[in-house]
C-alpha cells in the first residue's frame, strides 16, 4: 500500500515520511529478541500460517534514552499517547488469581482460593502478511483491578488515596517492562508480570478451542503453544492446573496434553540469565502452582532414580528445585520437560546447549527432543522498507520483487559482480544512504563526518559478552596511532567514522559506564584538529528499530565480536549483510552460518575459538597477576589513566574490568581484533574489489530470511500448514480480465 498512501498524501503537500515520522516506535520486547518476534509474525503472516501472537501492552515498554555529559539517562517512553495500530477488546477478559491459600475439598481436589483478583484486558494488533490478505494478531494484555475503577465509598470519606490503591497496583503490572529486579518487590513484580501473561493466554486458547467441543484428547492436535525463552515457562504450570483442578482430569493424563502442547526455544548460553525463582516468593504469589512444581518435580526424579540409580549428582543436577537458602525454582527445567521439542537458536548454540547445559536432559531424554532453528530476519522491513533504493535496484535485476518471499534468489546477483554500471549504482545508493545518516548524525549530535569515510557500526543492546570495550579501545589504539604519526604520513590513512549506539539495562553499572566512556572519548577525538575527518566517533541516541532502519542501509562495516561462546544467535549481522555492510566477526553464534553463506574471503574474522575460550579463562584464574598479553592493549590503558580522554576516575572502571577480571578476553583478543581492522582499512582503499564483496555478501542472504525459520518451525514441531484467506475481489477481477 505504500504507494497508493504515497500518491495520496502528495494531493495534500505530504511526504510518507511525514507521516511516518508521527508514530512512535512500539516499546515492547527487550534488545534483539523482541524484534526477533517481530519478524516471526511477519514471516508467519506472510507465509500464511495460521498463527497468534501474546504479549503484554506494557504501558511504559522499553525506556528512552538520553545522553546527558556522556552518561545514560532513561525516561519513560509514552509510546501509547498515540497508537493508532491497536483495537482495544473490552469484551475480551481474564480474570487472574495471586496469593490465597489451597485447601482440599470434600472429593480431596484442591481449590485454590481466597487471593487477589486482576483483570487481564485484551488488545489486538493486527499484523498483516506481505503479498496476501492473511492477517494475523497480536494479542496484547493490559492489567486492571476486578473491582472497578476505585471505591465511592473510601472517596466520599475523604480517604482518596485508598480509594483507588487497587486500580494502581493492578495496573503497575503491566506498567513497565523489566522492573529493576535488585529488590525483592521488583522480582516479584516481574513474577506477576509473567503470571499474568501466561494465564491470560491459555485462559484465552483453551476459550477458543472449547468452542469446538472437541474432547482434550484432541487438544494436542489442535493447539501448539511456542515459549520464547524462560519468561513464559510458567505456563506450563498453569495448564497443569488448569487441566487438573479445572477440567478434573488426573494428573499423569494432564501431564501427557501438558507435555505434548508446549515447545521451548533457548535463547542464551550464559547461566545468568537463566531465570530462578525463591522458592517462597512462588509459594506466596502462586501457592498452588509451587504445589504442582514440587509433584512435576517429584515424578520425575523418580524416573531418573529407576533409570540412573544411585546417581545423586545426577539428581541433583536435573532437579527442578535447586537446594540452594532459600531454595530457588529453575524455571528453564520447567521448559525442557514440559515441552515435546527443545530448540537453539544457531547451529553453534544448539550444539553447545547439548554438550553443556542440557547435557544431563540430553542423556535422560534422548538427542531427539533437542533441535536447532537458526534465527531470520524480515526481508520486507529490513531491505524493502529500510533500503528501498537497493531494493528497486535488485528487482531490476532479477525482475521483480519475488525476491522478497524467497530471499534465496538473491544467489542471482553473483551474476553481476562484473557489471560496472550495476556495481556503480550499488556504490551510489550507497553513499547516498550515508549522507542520510550523516545529515541525521550533524542534527542530533552537531558532529560533522564525511561520508566518503568508511561507516564502522556497532550497534546493540549493551551486555559485557558483546564486547563494547573491544570496540572502543581499537578505536583509541587508531587515534594513538593517528597522534603518533608524522602529518605528511596520514595522507595514505583510510578515514573512519565509529558509529556506536544501544542501551544499557538500568541496573547494568557496568554497560553504562561503558556508554559513559565511549561518549568522553568522543568528546576528545572529535575536538581534536590533527586528526580532522581522519577519525570520528558517534554515539547515536535512544537506538530503537526507526534508527536501525536508518543506520543499517549506512553501514560499510558492522562489528559482531562477541567472545566466541557466549552469543546464542544474534541477528544484526543479518541485518547489516542484507544491506550490503560487510562484517567484522568472531567464530560465534549466528555469525559462522553467515560467513558460511556469504564466504570467509567476504568477511573479516578474528579472536580464538569457542572451544579454547575456558582454557583462556582458566590460566586468568590460574596466574591473577598476569602481564597484559598485549602491548597495543596496555598503550590505550595507559592513555586513558593518565588522562588523555579528561577524569580517569569515572573512565578506570572500564579499564579495570579488564585488567581486573576480563571473563570476556577481551585482552586476549585485542591484537587479534587490530589486525583484522588493518584488513578492514586495506580492503576499502579497493573500492571496486569493496563493492563486489558487499554485493556477494547480499547474494549469500538467502538462508537468513524469518521465512525460512518459520517454516522450519512449522514443518518440524507444530506441524501445521498455510491457509490462504480467499479474496473475492480479485479473484472476480482476474474472472472479467
């Protein structure tokens, strides 16, 4: 449609852009992973499955930020003042129960009563396919008080506060995403947050599938549930009970629905943040679901002690309970045994989860439980909608935009690595991409950068293991380097413009003095005349999905150097490649299926190996006062404490980390990393060999479309197939045509 609202607006003295520029950016899901399940309903529209999406509608979402003297300021995103893309159903209820108490009745069932009651409210966001007239939803929840708006009668007495004490509380569930969970309210908030989802959406299913009054044997035929990640584990819980206090079924034939209705995607290798609960905050919020967690718990070690007698390591390993003070609830077990399919997120990751954390489930359940569906991402949004320019160029090519529902006949443009009026077009768009960007960067920072500079790109949501640090300290070895170096000498240099953007968790001390750092030595490599246009460095504020789409088409190289080992998948560097940017990039997650796509000579890798990361880490610990492993690393540490980039005092944590501790190698890495860069500056000075290889690296893309995930999903664990909505309109067209 965006040509018909294209040609329409014109009539009024409108640009699109104009009116896109009016709505907000929805402020749901954390970092990559919500945009991951973005493209997951896109893709599952576009491919016509049959298919719903939940959520809750935080009120809040993901914060704004703001950098204030380099430091990370977050504010609330009022992203729902104006949403004109959802329709509220007020018909659409839950009613969700916290705290009470469980009794047994006269038929010894057990009733959960006596709790808190809040209102689930229904909020629908249609997503459409591309191409079709297949719509899909996402079914947003909003958390209200049962009882009304507040009590008349504590108003009329002049008590205001109470008066409306519930509605308050009731709606800070689904107020903001992710609660500082520091404190015990907080993760109890976040408890209840995934509680109220959970219940919500099953409550919302099973409704809709008892309108066919279909036994519940037929259930598992009907209904497949996907987790995405630990957050909605509990609903594994929840159907057991609703299944056996409900519906009265007995608990080894609810079991067996429970288990054949859920499937379950990892997303991580790191164990912190694998989620785990008290114990006793459970058994206070959701008595009863601790009570089914306990006897889920006891069923199966039971079958691992009749399968593995005598082995209590081995028990205590696969215990859903861990016995730590208190003893903590390990959501992620729940996940493994309630589901029928296991699934990682990348080749390397689901190898990895099999070998290491899930390898004691491995060696109980089988390798067959446990599969891999590597991660996509939207060709519609991230190359027709985001680059529109190279997109039009590439259907000409091919011709037509087929491309963009089988993103494998991008493999054609290999043809054209030799055709310079192609290659010149490429280069052109481009540019002009850049200067977007770059007129975008002079607006909102005052800083000036040639655009014929190379565009050097990081841009993610800020955790230790992505190796921000890295980054930031290359670019101060460059600026050294640059300082050290006779005027006459730097007339060969390739410029270079570090562009950096992402947020840091609120309660990420460590993320945020990061962002502090890189945006002080910005201020000085910015400011400094000898450098010039040689070296600039950029923080781009607040980055969300609108600026992604601004800065992806932009990019001449995106940097994906996480510690090889630590990232599950990852999908910017899909979304960079898609857009022409070569990469710089560890042998981790996602990115080794990538450069097996596109070919290693198309891409600049570095770092050591996934499989010799601990033994790294292990001589760290074995000799703490180790020398610096390299020179080069150890030259940006000294510019930095003795003061090059203003105070050291707030810039030595990020030093410090390294010295101190650097679990993410970044010091073992670093000279690797330069070398690799050294390549990235030898490569660019070719322009013509440079556009061939970003022109190769688009034509590899073809694996990485969320098509082709959802449809693994779909052909080997929901089993289900496309159903076409029928348009009447257009098949009377073609009728008279």
């Amino acid at each position: 449609m965006k040509d018909v609202v294209t040609e329409g607006l014109q009539d009024f003295g409108f640009t699109v852009e104009d009116l896109i520029s009016q709505e907000h950016d929805a402020a749901l899901g954390n970092g990559g992973l919500g945009r991951l399940a973005s493209c997951f309903l896109d893709s599952m529209a576009t491919c016509q499955l049959p298919a719903w999406g939940y959520g809750l509608r935080y009120r809040y979402g993901m914060f704004k930020q703001q950098i204030v003297d380099g430091n990370q300021i977050e504010h609330p995103d009022y992203w729902l003042d104006f949403n004109p893309w959802e329709f509220p159903r007020p018909d659409v209820t839950v009613d969700v129960q916290f705290y009470g108490r469980v009794r047994k009745n006269r038929e010894g069932k057990s009733v959960w009563q006596d709790g808190e009651i809040i209102e689930a409210v229904a909020h629908d966001v249609p997503i459409p396919g591309y191409d079709t007239r297949n719509t899909n939803s996402l079914r947003l929840w909003s958390s209200r008080a049962s009882s009304g708006e507040f009590d008349f009668q504590k108003f009329d007495a002049g008590d205001y506060e109470n008066a409306v004490a519930d509605q308050l509380t009731a709606e800070t569930i689904s107020a903001v995403l992710y609660p500082n969970d520091d404190l015990d309210r907080g993760r109890e908030l976040r408890l209840k947050q995934q509680y109220l989802w959970c219940a919500a959406s099953l409550s919302d299913i099973i409704r809709r599938f008892k309108k066919s009054d279909r036994p519940w044997s037929d259930f598992t035929d009907y209904v497949v549930i996907q987790l995405n990640g630990t957050h909605p584990a509990l609903a594994i819980v929840e159907l057991q009970r609703i299944l056996v206090d409900l519906e009265e079924l007995n608990f080894n034939e609810a079991w067996q629905i429970v288990s054949r209705t859920f499937a379950y995607t990892t997303h991580t290798t790191l164990p912190e943040v694998r989620e785990k609960w008290p114990v006793p905050m459970i058994k206070k919020l959701l008595p009863r679901h601790m009570q089914l967690i306990y006897e889920i718990n006891h069923n199966w070690l039971e079958r691992v002690k009749k399968e593995f007698p005598g082995d209590l390591g081995l028990l205590n390993r696969v215990s859903i309970i861990e016995e730590t003070d208190p003893k903590t609830v390990r959501t992620l077990f729940i996940g493994i045994l309630g589901s029928f399919k296991v699934n990682g997120v990348s080749e390397l990751h689901s190898e990895q989860i099999t070998q290491t954390t899930f390898k004691d489930f491995v060696k109980i359940l089988g390798r067959g439980r446990f599969t891999n569906v590597t991660n996509g991402i939207t060709p519609r949004r991230w190359l027709h909608q985001a680059n529109p320019k190279l997109s039009a160029l590439i259907a000409s090519k091919l011709g037509s935009y087929d491309f963009l529902k089988d993103l494998y006949l991008l493999q054609r443009l290999k043809l054209y690595t030799n055709d310079s009026e192609f290659k010149k077009a490429w280069a052109d768009i481009k540019l002009e991409n850049k200067a977007r960007l770059a007129n975008y960067i002079t607006d909102t920072t005052g800083v000036q950068v040639n655009i014929n500079a190379l565009f050097d790109v990081q841009v993610k949501w800020f955790d230790e293991h992505k190796r921000q640090q890295l980054n930031i300290f290359g670019v101060i070895h460059r600026y050294l380097k640059i300082k050290a170096m006779d005027p006459s000498e730097r007339s060969g240099l390739v410029p270079r413009v570090s562009i950096f953007g992402g947020k840091a968790a609120p309660g990420n001390w460590i993320g945020k003095k990061t962002i502090h750092f890189i945006n002080k030595v910005a201020t000085t490599i910015n400011k400094d005349p000898d450098v010039g246009d040689l070296l600039k460095v950029v923080f781009i504020e607040d980055y969300n999905v609108s600026k992604a789409e601004l800065i992806c088409p932009a990019s001449d190289l995106s940097e994906h150097i996480s510690t090889a080992g630590t990232e599950a998948s990852g999908t910017s560097n899909m979304k960079f490649a898609l857009n022409g940017g070569l990469i710089i990039a560890t042998i981790d997650g996602s990115n080794i299926e990538v450069i097996e796509e596109i070919g290693e000579d198309n891409t600049f890798l570095f770092g050591h190996l996934a499989p010799d990361v601990e033994d790294v880490r292990r001589a760290h610990a074995e000799n703490p006062g180790r020398e610096c492993p390299s020179k080069n690393l150890l030259s940006v540490f000294n510019a930095v404490l003795d003061g090059m980039f203003g105070d050291p005092e707030p810039l030595a944590a990020v030093v410090n980390r390294v010295i101190d501790q650097d679990h993410y190698i970044i010091s073992d890495d670093f000279d690797s990393y330069i070398a690799a860069q050294d390549m990235v500056d030898e490569t660019y000075r070719d322009q013509d060999k440079w556009i061939e290889k970003s022109i190769l690296s688009v034509a590899g893309m073809g694996k990485f479309s969320s098509d082709r995930s959802v449809w693994q999903y779909s052909e080997e664990i929901w089993n289900i197939e496309s159903v076409a909505v029928k348009d009447p309109k257009r098949r009377e067209y073609k009728k008279s045509s």
